[in-house]
C-alpha cells in the first residue's frame, strides 16, 4: 500500500511540474442495429447485443519523453425505462508504448467483463468475459 502511495504522489508531482503531459477524453454516444459478440463452433450466432445499445467510453493517456501510457474504460448499456438503463459490460485498456520518431513498440492488456444487473439473460451475458495481451511494433510515416 505504502508502494502506491508513494507512485501516486511522484505521479502527480510530476504532472504539476509539467514533466507528465496528460490528456483525458470522455465519449458518449448511441449504436444503432444489432452486435454479434458470439460464435460457437460451427458459426452460428448464439448471442447479440440488443439493438439501439449505448455507449461511454473514458479515456486517459499520460505522456514523458518518449514514454506513452494509455487507459480506457468502456461499457456498453441499453435503456431499460424512465432515467433507468442496464449495463451490459465493462472494457478495460491499458497500454504502454515506447516511441521514437516515427518507430514504436509497446505492450497492451485489455480484458472484458460482464456487468450483472436486473436482466432474464444474466446467464447468456455472463459468458462475455476474456482478455487479450498484445506486443507490438509500429512504424508511422
């Protein structure tokens, strides 16, 4: 605990003496029509976001030198009734990336999880869940 602690207050440190430049964004928005998130083996569809799902998605990114950290959060909910709207899951991103001119290289981790609310479907939905780990190179020009 003490650990964090102590990242936390270098973190911000850093950020008030302009050495971390940050940037945050926060999306909201609508998806019109059905999201197949589902196969079974032999390819039919066994399960599909309702339609007109909506969106939020909030993001962070921390800049120093040639060190770029990412991270997101994203959910997708659809409206239940009066101010009431169900989530359906929760993305999380996190990536670290090293960059110089116009190479990179990096490291990303996102996973998604179910969110359980008052829904007949909890079990159907409580499949959505997974992570992927990715290394990459990047060349921009």
């Amino acid at each position: 605990m003490r650990t964090i602690s102590t990242i936390t207050i270098i973190l911000w440190g850093a950020i008030a003496f302009s050495q971390i430049k940050s940037h945050g964004s926060v999306e909201v928005g609508f998806k019109d029509g059905n999201h197949t998130i589902f196969y079974d083996s032999i390819y039919k569809i066994i399960h599909q976001y309702p339609a007109n799902t909506f969106y939020a998605d909030i993001s962070l990114d921390f800049n120093w030198k040639f060190i770029k950290f990412e991270q997101s959060l994203k959910s997708n909910f659809f409206y239940k009734s009066g101010y009431s709207f169900n989530p359906l899951d929760i993305e999380f991103a996190s990536r670290l990336t090293f960059e110089y001119k116009s190479f990179a290289i990096g490291y990303e981790h996102s996973c998604l999880h179910p969110v359980i609310s008052e829904r007949s479907d909890v079990l159907e939905y409580n499949m959505m869940r997974g992570g992927i780990d990715k290394v990459f190179i990047k060349f921009k020009w």
